[in-house]
C-alpha cells in the first residue's frame, strides 16, 4: 500500500491501481480525507473542491478525459490569479503615488 510523503509514489499507486483497484480507490479516499482533515481552516473548501474533482471524473468518461480538463482548468484559475495580482500591482503602485497626511 502507498504511504503518504512528501514524494509521490508513482510506481506504487500504480501497481496497486492495476493490482488491486478495490484497495486503490480506498487508499486514494483515505489519503485525501487525512489531507483535507490537516487542513481545518480551509476544510469546507477543500470538501467542495474535492467533490467538483470527484463529479469531473466520473463525467469525463475516461482519466484521460478527466486529466485534460483538471488541467484546463487548473490553468483557467491561474490566468485568473494572474490576472487578480496585476490588479493588486496596480493598487499598489496607485497608492504608493498618494501624498502620506500627518
């Protein structure tokens, strides 16, 4: 069974994906639920996050399917995070240009 580190076991899950896919789902869930409990402030976000992810994957139709369009996007929130900081760089330059009051 794979063991939770720093380093993702690709080798691992993959033998018992194609092994056991019984005991690869359960492990996969568990993982995730040990990952979103060591992150109680963020919890409720996580846990939706988590089921949009967990819809994708069942209505994309294959994993490949599924991959393309996590990655897709994933790659639509960081254009948009992008896009939040120039806006943040903008303030911030703006407000550094106002005369400091007494």
């Amino acid at each position: 069974m794979p063991q939770v580190s720093p380093m993702f076991d690709f080798d691992g899950w993959s033998r018992l994906a194609q092994g056991n896919p019984e005991a690869f789902f359960a492990e996969r869930r568990r993982v995730i639920e040990r990952f979103i409990d060591s992150h109680p402030h963020q919890r409720e976000q996580l846990l939706a996050l988590q089921g949009r992810i967990d819809v994708l994957r069942v209505v994309a139709g294959s994993p490949e399917n599924a991959a393309r369009v996590l990655c897709a996007q994933m790659g639509e929130r960081l254009q948009a995070l992008a896009g939040h900081l120039r806006a943040l760089r903008r303030e911030s330059a703006f407000i550094g240009q106002l005369p400091q009051g007494n």
